[in-house]
C-alpha cells in the first residue's frame, strides 16, 4: 500500500492514518490532487520491495479496512478487532441519536445499509500511465466498510507487465454524516493469470452513469471507479433524490465489471 507507513521520510509510523483520511465534499481539490491521494504526497511513498497485493485470478482476496495501521496487522504491535477501530463491538455510546455509527466512523447505520466498496486494477505498472480508462473495476463487495476483514471475488484476469499493475480501492460514503471520497493506491499483481486474456482485450472503462429510475440506461461492461464530489475530474453528477426519497449518491453495481470490448 502507498503511504501505508506514513508520509513521513525516513519514519515508519505505526500509528499511521493518512490512507484512511477522506477527500471530503468541499470540491478543492483538483484531479491532480486527489488522485491517488497525490494531495498528501502518497505517490511519494510506494510500498516497499517486494510488498505486492496478491489478486488470484477467478479466486479471492482478503483485505483489512481499518482507520489506522495501528488496527491491522501490518502494525508492529497491532491491536485487533473485529471492527475498523481494533474492538470487537460497536457500543452504545458509539452511536448517535440518528442511529449513525461515528465509532469507528464507517458512515452507516448497519452492515446492510453500509455503502460498499470496490477494487479496480490498471494494468499499467506507474502513476504516470494509469488512467481513468484503464484503472477497471474488478470487484465490488457490498456493506462495507464494516468489519475489519473483509473478502473480494476476483474474476478471470490477464498477466501483469514486468514491474506488477496498480490497484485501487474506493469508497464513496452514502450515508451518515458528510459525503467522502476515499482512495488507496496499491502495487499488485495477479497469481494464476489467465494465460488466453490479453490486457489490451480489456475494454477501456466507462464512466458510471446513474440508473436507479431506468435501468436500460445502466453501463454496460468495464466501468470506472466513482469520482465525485471534487473540485475537477469527477465522472458523475447526480442532484435530486432516489426513490427512498434520499438525495442521490452514487454506488457500485458489480455486473459486467471487466470484459471485451467486442461484448
């Protein structure tokens, strides 16, 4: 993970949070700023050699989502829990009146109602060439963030180049306190490649579009993560509210996430 020890020279932070650290909706920043959390220097800070996030191709994947190093076992000396703070229960006192979880800060009222999250991989090995075309959604897992483990299903994939791909992984807040943007670089590479699928059949990923009130409208194949709520760069603008009478915020739909463009 980029910036997993901090973004410090020379200090490996245990308590290190700036990964978990939202790009809030205040629409400063600019796309060279919040992609890859440029902002905060995080494409300064690669992992270290030989640090790579593992995709089995067709297989799975687990992760940790948590609000700081402290609460994985990437820490030294981690405290581990069930949930993202590193305890083993969301108290009352954790809890608003609203019902909110705000302890730790995962933005949901329950596991069922919690956002969801996804990965997207470029089959590009540096910051410079990936782009939102060709950073692809591969795998979403709805209600969470919410427990500290979390589980992702990796469809067939092709190879990596020489040097590994770049991953990512997004969250968009849906409810719960203010709207947030969150994304995490990683080095990765893909086990058990899938030696038929050449990376240049992916097709390029689209944007996001809206869809809830007329599916025929909903994005067919490869998409691009969801960017919103900045100052530039953002692939999706929503105003009006769902159906549940809530103003709209985007999410993810995880059919068709990488194929050819010949579908």
């Amino acid at each position: 993970m980029y910036c997993g020890k901090g973004n410090e020279v020379g200090v490996d932070n245990n308590n290190a949070n700036i990964v978990s650290r939202p790009m809030f909706n205040a629409r400063i920043l600019t796309r060279r700023d919040w992609w890859f959390q440029h902002y905060a220097g995080c494409d300064q800070f690669p992992p270290p050699a030989g640090e790579v996030l593992e995709i089995p191709s067709g297989g799975e994947f687990t992760v940790e989502l948590a609000n700081n190093r402290a609460f994985t076992t990437r820490s030294g000396h981690p405290v581990l829990g069930i949930y993202p703070n590193g305890k083993d229960e969301i108290t009352s006192d954790g809890i608003s009146e609203e019902g909110c979880i705000f302890e730790p800060n995962i933005h949901t009222k329950s596991e069922l109602e919690a956002a969801g999250t996804a990965f997207a991989i470029s089959y590009a090995n540096d910051f410079e060439q990936v782009t939102p075309e060709n950073l692809v959604v591969f795998s979403v897992l709805y209600h969470t963030p919410y427990r500290r483990l979390s589980t992702y299903q990796a469809p067939n994939l092709p190879q990596c180049p020489p040097g590994g791909c770049t991953c990512a992984w997004g969250w968009l807040t849906s409810d719960c306190g203010r709207p947030d943007f969150y994304m995490q670089a990683f080095k990765c590479t893909v086990t058990n490649p899938d030696l038929t699928i050449s990376p240049t059949t992916i097709s390029p990923a689209q944007p996001p579009v809206w869809c809830e009130d007329d599916l025929t409208k909903c994005i067919k194949g490869p998409k691009q993560m969801i960017y919103f709520l900045q100052l530039d760069g953002n692939n999706v603008e929503v105003d009006g509210v769902d159906r549940d009478g809530k103003q709209k915020k985007p999410g993810c739909d995880a059919t068709d996430l990488v194929g050819s463009n010949k579908k």
